[in-house]
C-alpha cells in the first residue's frame, strides 16, 4: 500500500465517493505508519499496512470528506 496506489486510483478514477458514487477528486495528509522493523540475518524487513489519507470527493454537490486508513475499501477494479 503507497501513496502511488492512492494517486494512480484517483486519477484512473477509481475511487469512488461513497456519497454521490462519483470519483474522489483529492487526497491529502499522506502519512505512513510503520508496524514493525525486524532486523535479522542482515535483512531489514518493514512492515507498513497503514498509509493514513485525508479523502476529498470534490465534486459539486458534494461536500465528503474522510480521514482514514481504510482507503482501499473505496478503490474499485
Ligand atoms: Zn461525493
């Protein structure tokens, strides 16, 4: 999960407003939390399955806004 999936998705529109089923128009806040860091046998492995996003649909009409972790569950195929 990175920021690039999150910037990719939107402007494929492909994440969609929950409110008005329209294509988010922005993000911001981007912020990645770091789980865990294992360092071991000279590999350093980190774990991040947290990227933090302020959602903004943007579209006339619609005022949605989300801060929040789970921003893949808006991203359709
Ligand atoms: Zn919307």
């Amino acid at each position: 999960m990175s920021l690039k999936t999150i910037k990719d998705a939107i402007e494929n529109k492909k994440m969609i407003c929950p409110e008005c089923k329209k294509p988010i128009q922005q993000f911001s806040k981007y912020a990645e939390t770091i789980d865990a860091v294992r360092d071991g046998f000279n590999v350093i492995e980190i774990d991040s399955n947290a990227s933090r996003v302020t959602l903004t649909c943007g579209n006339d009409g619609c005022d949605w806004s989300e801060r929040t972790e789970y921003w893949l569950e808006y991203i359709v195929n």
